[in-house]
C-alpha cells in the first residue's frame, strides 16, 4: 500500500528553543516586531516568560519624506545608522506634518499641517484609539481657566513629553505659536492627555524672553520642562494642578547661563539633551546664515563658585564627545553609548548626527499652501573629528515636513 508523502514542514514548526536563539539575534525593534507577525507560534515564542537577554536601547530611526514625488509622501524608515539599510516604507499620516516623536513609536503630527494635531504610534498593529492620542489645537492664558471662549488657534513647532503616554498624569509641553500673532509669537503651551485647551507659560514677570524665535528646544528633565532660548538661557518650568486634577499652569523661572567662550560663529540652532545624568546644551553652526551645517559645540551646565558663598550657572564646553552620540532634534534628542553597539562595527562611531530643521525659524512655513511649502531636507549627517559627514541619503525639499527622528 502506498503511503501518503508527510506535509512538508513550515516555519511554525520550527521548535521553540530554535525560534529563541533566532530572536536573540534580532537587535532591531522593527525586525522583531515583523516576525512576531508571521504566525501565533512565533508570536508565542517571543511572549515567552523567560525571553532572550534584551538588546541595547534600540536607536532612532530616520523618517523621510518620499525622495519621489513630494505628494506621495512615503514614510521611510532607517534603523539608526545601520549602514542607512531601508526597512520600512509607510504612509500612516499621509500628508501630515511631522514635528517630533518619543519612545515606543510615537510620532508627532498635524494631520491638516497646521491644525489637528496629535500622536500616532507606528508600532501599533491594531487599529485602535490608543494607537492616535489626539493634542490641543487651542490655547488660553493662564488667568482664563474658566473662559475657554477666548481660547485661541495655535501651531506646535516642538513638543516633549512627562512620560510614556497613558492617562491624564503624562503632561505635554510645547513650543507653539498663535494663528493671531503669527510674528514673533512663539510661546510655551502645556496640557493634559487629553485636554482639548491647552495652558499658555506666563512669562510675564520676565520680558527678555519674549523675543522673536527665543525659544529653541524643550526637554523633561528632573520633574520640569526645561526650554533654551537662542542667547542659551533656561527657562524652567514646573506643572501646577488643581485639586480636582486638572492642569492650572506652571511655575515658571529663567535662567542666565553664560558661555565660558565668545562664540564666533553663526548659531543654527540649540538643542537640550540629559546625558549621564548631566544637562547638555549642543549648539549647531553654520558659516553664515541659510548655509549648510559646518561645526557642533557640546557644553555642560555646571555651577562656578565666583565669590564667597556665589554660584554661578556655566555652559562649560566639553573637550570630546567620550563615546557618546546625539542624535538631535526639536524636543526629541537623544544621548546613546557607542560601547553598547558593537556589533554595528565601525560604521557606529561617536558624533552628533543631525536633520534639516533650518526652516523652524520660519514662522509662516505652516500657513502657506502646498505649492508653496518648501521644507528643505538635504543638510542631514553626522558630525565627529571636527568634520560635517554626509552619511545619509540626499532628499530633495518636501512640501510636507522636515526630516525627523522616530524613537523606537
């Protein structure tokens, strides 16, 4: 009697034990996000109580608009600097302007440019309402927590979030500008997940913050929102709540670091980022005004005793990076170690990698129709040995958004 040949074996049938030791070499986010699609075995495998030692801190992954047709706007995504490999090509928010992220996949947008904002997670495989967590499109002074009628449009330029998403105790705070006062209007805003309004920082008591494109970065460090302003100032701001929970403003200080050095330079930009502990400032240099990237400064903040019992707040320039990468970008940048990536070999190495973002200075840039939006995307790279590398792939200018970091 002839036997029926057996199936032929499929990849659900690999043992468990293999599927592990095949995880643990999978080192990138999406990979491992991928196979967990394949089938429920391999999806079982890796929900395994005792999984494979954890990779590194997966690193950023460059978001461009489409090298091709500028209303296409293909999402490509590259897994840190991984040799600039192409792994993903998605269009979640077609046309959306993109102005930050944070960790787990969350990217920041504007689904009408200039209004709509919210966040969207890209890892999400769900179509569900906590894969898009929308923000305010609206902003009130602080003196009108009743009066939401005379709440005001506004644009997000950058934000940062408290904490990872989830509830109303993750607060939000942002840079952000007026559709009323759209000269020289770019003003702190902070809400709630989930607030329709936000609350605009006072910063009354201090003037000479409120100048045009003052404000350049935020970050969340230590229990408050920190922002830096182009003469390299901190303004400090902590979140105020009412009894009932909801958000009242902010307590709000200014800080005057000086620089231990004059800065010759043309400042491109300032960015802040937490970095062993530490506050750092790195600040971007061109030769002149609208050309490319030519020089990075790293500074530390630390405190000088000047006199008996006086201290002083120094932006202290660092001698080398020690190992370190930055990756920079508005209310998103990132330190990393080196040493926990050795096996990208020696196309990993220290620097400040770094996006075109030289158009955040224009303030008109959200009000102006497709045609005539030009977000330029070519002055991307990577910074280290006191030379500017061109490491990325060149795009042309976008009438969507700049080049931005998405954080696994």
């Amino acid at each position: 009697m002839e036997m029926e040949p057996s199936p032929a074996p499929t990849m659900a049938d690999l043992p468990a034990d293999l599927l592990r030791e095949i995880f643990r070499h999978l080192r990138c986010v999406a990979d491992r996000d991928a196979a967990a699609d394949v089938c429920r075995t391999w999806r079982g495998a890796l929900a395994e109580p005792t999984p494979p030692p954890s990779p590194p801190r997966p690193l950023p992954w460059l978001l461009l608009p489409s090298a091709g047709d500028d209303f296409i706007h293909v999402y490509c995504f590259y897994c840190g600097i991984d040799r600039c490999s192409l792994h993903h090509r998605l269009s979640p928010a077609h046309g959306a302007r993109c102005f930050g992220s944070h960790e787990g996949g969350w990217l920041f947008v504007a689904f009408e440019h200039n209004r709509l904002h919210a966040m969207i997670n890209l890892r999400s495989r769900e179509d569900s309402k906590s894969s898009l967590i929308p923000f305010p499109d609206l902003l009130r002074s602080y003196q009108d927590e009743d009066d939401y009628q005379r709440a005001q449009n506004m644009v997000i330029l950058a934000a940062a979030l408290s904490s990872s998403p989830g509830g109303t105790s993750c607060i939000g705070a942002g840079i952000v500008m007026r559709w009323d006062l759209i000269a020289g209007s770019c003003r702190l805003a902070f809400w709630r997940m989930g607030d329709r309004v936000a609350v605009e920082g006072t910063m009354a008591p201090d003037s000479t913050v409120i100048l045009r494109d003052e404000i350049q970065d935020v970050i969340y460090q230590d229990g408050a929102f920190r922002f830096v302003t182009t003469r390299g100032f901190l303004v400090t701001c902590i979140p105020m709540f009412y009894a009932d929970g909801g958000l009242q403003g902010t307590t709000e200080s200014v800080q005057r670091i000086r620089h231990r050095e004059r800065l010759r330079e043309h400042v491109h930009a300032r960015y802040l980022v937490e970095s062993r502990a530490k506050l750092l400032m790195i600040v971007r240099f061109a030769a002149r005004p609208r050309s490319p990237t030519s020089l990075f400064k790293v500074f530390e903040m630390v405190q000088d005793y000047t006199g008996v019992e006086k201290i002083e707040d120094t932006w202290t320039e660092l001698e080398s990076l020690d190992g370190r990468l930055f990756f920079v970008g508005r209310g998103c940048s990132r330190s990393y170690e080196s040493s926990a990536y050795p096996e990208l070999g020696l196309g990993l190495k220290e620097g400040v990698y770094f996006l075109d973002d030289y158009v955040y200075a224009d303030e008109g840039m959200p009000f102006r129709d497709e045609g005539h939006r030009r977000y330029p995307c070519s002055d991307n790279g990577r910074w280290c040995d006191g030379h500017v590398h061109r490491c990325f792939s060149e795009q042309r200018a976008s009438s969507a958004h700049s080049p931005t970091w998405l954080l696994p």
